[in-house]
C-alpha cells in the first residue's frame, strides 16, 4: 500500500491541485504553503488580472511547484494568457504547459536568451523552449528553481517585451488584497 500518487510514465509523483476560485485568501494560502516562488508581476501589467492558481505537492509538506494564471490584452490586440510556475527540478508542471509533456527544459542555454525579466530584485534570463504552436514558452533559473513563462497565443510573448518585475508572494511585504481577480481560465487545469 503506498498513498503516492501514480502516473503510467513517470511512476510517483505528486499530485497536482487546482483553486477552483482564485481570490485573495486563496492565494495567501498558497504562498503559506509553497516551498518555492510564487511569481508575479507587480505591479500587474494594465489590464491585467490573476486567473488562475495551483500547486504541486503532497500536502504533507511545502509544494513543490507553483502556478499563478494571469490573463489581460495582448500587446497585438485580443485576449491572452500568461502562466508563471516555478518548481523544483524533475517536477515537470511547466514543461505540461509547454505541451510536449518534459520534465525540465534540458540544456537549451548554449544561445543567448530571448527575453528577460527581473525576479526577486535579480536580472533573470529567459530561453524560449519548444512548444505546442498555440503558445509560446521560455526557461530561467530564479532563487534556485526552474521559472518557466508560458503565454497564449504565441504573438503575446511581446508582454516579455515590457519591463516585467516579478516578485514572490510568499514574501508578506506584498498587498494581495489590492490584486484583481478575474474568471477563471481553463489553462490551469489542462497541465
């Protein structure tokens, strides 16, 4: 007997729990919870609001990745999707969202990086990684764990154009009750 949870490829893992409403005691609970970042832009982008939330873990202890879904325009017109997950290696949550199914990005870092972003007061670099043609997603490091940006559709990767500060709500010293909340998005769950 063994309360691990299966998969028929990868063997045990963790398994993966979604926020049915993301709101604000729902998002400070995660950040409690989280044993790595909880990434996001502040303040958000214009327009912009959290859609969705989710965390990989047993629930015995810290999770060991995390999701916050942001969803707003894009920068070309219409809507857009912006996932930001962080995990520790071999966890796979961000290469799911990729749409190939990896666990972690490989060693995509012998070009130079196709975007930046500045992570807990650091320049972080990002690679763009392979991915389903309906997205585009990138790959950095950050406080010693995979930080992974996977937008919907693929011309909204212009949204890494901007100075995106990203900043771990794990941390108390951020306002969640000032952060606006909006319906749902299904790209949480389809992981």
């Amino acid at each position: 007997m063994s309360s691990a949870w299966e998969c028929e490829r990868h063997g045990a893992v963790h398994p993966f729990h979604v926020v049915a409403r993301p709101g604000t005691e729902p998002l400070r609970q995660a950040a409690a919870q989280s044993g790595v970042p909880l990434w996001s832009p502040l303040p958000l982008l214009a327009g912009w609001s959290i859609t969705g939330l989710g965390a990989v873990g047993d629930g015995r202890g810290k999770a060991k990745a995390s999701v916050l879904a942001l969803s707003g325009p894009s920068p070309l017109g219409g809507p857009a999707d912006l996932l930001l997950v962080a995990e520790e290696p071999g966890v796979g949550l961000g290469g799911r969202y990729t749409g190939l199914s990896m666990l972690d990005p490989g060693s995509a870092t012998d070009v130079p990086p196709e975007a930046k972003v500045e992570a807990a007061g650091h320049p972080t670099a990002l690679w763009r990684c392979p991915s389903s043609e309906d997205r585009v997603a990138f790959f950095g490091e950050a406080m010693a764990v995979w930080l992974w940006a996977v937008l919907w559709p693929a011309a909204a990767e212009l949204v890494l154009v901007e100075h995106m500060v990203l900043h771990d709500l794990r941390h108390g010293a951020h306002q969640l009750i000032d952060l606006p909340f909006g319906a749902p998005t299904p790209r949480v769950s389809q992981a």
